[in-house]
C-alpha cells in the first residue's frame, strides 16, 4: 500500500495570482519611463510579488546603443525580444537575438543595443524586483542632465543598485565569487 501524501506544505506562503497584467506593447502600463529614446513600460513592480520579481517591456529605436557593459551583483535578469533584433553583448562576443530569451546571472557581463534599421523591443524580468528603481532614477537623472543621461549619472545610479560598469570588455574584471 503507498504511503498517504500530505498535501499541505506547512509555512507555504500562498500562490497569488495577479490579473490583468498589461501587453507587453500596451498604453495599460503601470508607469511609463523614458530614458532618452527608449520608452520602458512597467507591468510588475514587485508591488505583487513580495519583490521577488519586476517585469518590464522597453521599446528601442533604431540605431540605438545601450547601456556602458555592466555586470549585477545581486539579481538575475531575462529578456525576451519580442519584435526586431537586439544585439547582446557578453564580453568581447555577441548574439543578434530576434524571439530568443536571453538568461543573464549575477555577474555576467552584458549590455545590449539596437543596432538595426527597425524598432525593436523586449521584455525583461528581475528577480528580486528591487532593480526597477534604477529605470526609475535614470529617468530622474536625465531630466536633471537635460533630457540625456550623462555618464557619471548612469555610473552613480547603476552603483546604488549593486550593478558595476566595466571599462573594458574582459571577464577578467568580474570579481571571483566568494568561497
């Protein structure tokens, strides 16, 4: 005879669903954050998900460059191009990516542009969600630096969310993990 199988987990929090959350391309989001040209969409603050998970679409003209390659300490990211092509950068190697999810780990270099005649756009998760602050700064920042961001601004912000620039493309500057 199998053994009885308890099916309460004791201490287990309970499993949320959040409805209506906004297309990835919709006017329903949340907030809309424009950093430059690029308009960001939030769909998922944390405000639902006890801050383990933020989502975010972002919307990339043509022939626009990202962020200084960067590296995070504290959270995982994904994307998901949704409609054109970006290039992501890893070091000195790239993919061009156009419908693939993109998996990036604390302290893997990364940055990523759009280097293409076409908008394109993508969806992006943090966990924690704690990193959507930073778009909320950067926005803040720009409008402070006229409209652009200037580079020690985005040095300043990135810094206060665990998220260090690298000034050249080698692994060799990510810190070795602790033991």
């Amino acid at each position: 005879m199998a053994p009885a199988v308890n099916s309460t987990v004791p201490f287990s929090p309970a499993m949320k669903t959040i409805t209506h959350v906004p297309s990835v391309r919709s006017n329903e989001a949340k907030e809309t954050i424009r950093i430059g040209p690029v308009v960001i969409r939030i769909l998922e603050d944390g405000s639902n998900t006890d801050m383990r998970l933020g989502l975010m679409s972002a919307d990339v003209p043509a022939h626009t460059p990202g962020p200084p390659q960067h590296w995070h300490e504290m959270h995982d990211e994904t994307f998901l191009v949704t409609h054109g092509s970006i290039r992501f950068h890893t070091g000195d190697t790239y993919v061009d990516a156009k419908g693939d999810l993109v998996v990036v780990p604390p302290r893997a270099p990364h940055t990523f542009e759009n280097v293409t005649g076409e908008e394109a756009g993508f969806f992006n998760t943090f966990t924690p969600a704690f990193y959507i602050n930073y778009f909320r700064l950067l926005q803040e920042m720009a409008e402070g630096d006229g409209g652009k961001l200037s580079k020690e601004n985005a040095r300043i912000a990135m810094e206060r969310y665990a998220t260090m620039q690298l000034q050249g493309y080698g692994k060799e500057e990510v810190p070795k993990a602790a033991v």
